[in-house]
C-alpha cells in the first residue's frame, strides 16, 4: 500500500469516525444502549404474525 493510498484510508477512517459520532449525539445513544433498547424492545413487543389462513372450510 502506497504512502498516499495509506493517508486516503486514515482520512476516511476518521471521517466516518466523526460521523458516528455525530449521529450518536443525534440519537442520543451508544451502540450498547441502542442495542438494550431493541433487544428490550423485541422482548417488549413481539413479532405480530399475522394468519393467512381462513376458517372457512
């Protein structure tokens, strides 16, 4: 990997690094929270499903 090609992957990297950061302030969250939150949520709330099946027979 060139000098260049490296400095590119570096600047990238810490473009996306501010990103995240920025929309963790946005949502207010951390991974690990946002991740207890849909778990919480899928325990919360399930799956709804809904029957295709009739009772005509």
């Amino acid at each position: 990997m060139s000098s260049d090609e490296t400095e590119d992957t570096r600047a990238d990297e810490l473009e996306l690094d501010a990103l995240v950061r920025e929309l963790r302030q946005v949502l207010g969250t951390t991974p690990d929270e946002a991740f207890g939150h849909a778990e919480h949520a899928a325990h919360t709330h399930p799956p709804q499903h809904q029957d295709d099946q009739t009772d005509d027979e």
